[in-house]
C-alpha cells in the first residue's frame, strides 16, 4: 500500500479526532456527537487496546504519512544540497528545518 493509498483511506473516513468510552459491556468509538462503532468485551478480549488504537490512528495515520512525506522531501534536498558541494553548515540547517517539522506534526498524535 502507498502513501497516497493510506492518505485516501484516512481521508475518507470519518473526521476525527475520535473518541474511546467505555460502557457496561462495550467500548465505544465517537467522533463528536457521531457513533462510529463499539468493541464488545464480551467478545474481543483486548477490546479496550483495539478501540483506543483505532480511535488514535484517526489521527495519527495522518500525521505519520505527513511526515513520512516531509522525511522524503527534506532528504531528497539534503541530496541535492549535497551534490551541489553545499557547505555542512547549510545542511545542519536543512536537518534542523527538518527536525523542527517532523516535531510539529507528531505533535497531532499527543
């Protein structure tokens, strides 16, 4: 599966963030006021781990391809700073650009 593939499956999901609650016999996974789906404890023992995993990769699929993307990006311009004879200092600023970056959309996830 590709980048872009995971992108247009997340896309076209419901909007998150989505939230995880737990009732007597269910977790239950929300966005908003909006039911999206629940976790029966009768039936899957891990339900709480599932349902709060499912809940966080609305958000965190997203950022990850957003980085994965700005890793790939921020690496072909190192490349070319590279090939170019560029100055280390030059590429210090390109890493720490990128550093800087990546942080900011991780930062989705928390």
């Amino acid at each position: 599966m590709t980048i872009d593939q995971i992108k247009a499956t997340a896309e076209a999901a419901t909007e998150g963030p989505w939230e995880v609650t737990e009732d007597k016999d269910s977790w239950i996974i929300t966005s908003g006021n909006q039911f999206l789906f629940y976790l029966s404890k009768v039936f899957w023992e891990d339900c709480e781990a599932n349902a709060k995993f499912a809940a966080l990769s609305r958000t965190a699929v997203p950022a990850l391809c957003e980085a994965i993307e700005e890793h790939t990006n921020m690496t072909k311009m190192a490349r070319s700073a590279f090939a170019k004879d560029c100055k280390i200092v030059e590429l210090m600023a390109i890493i720490d650009n990128f550093d800087a970056r990546i942080d900011k959309i991780l930062e989705v996830v928390e």
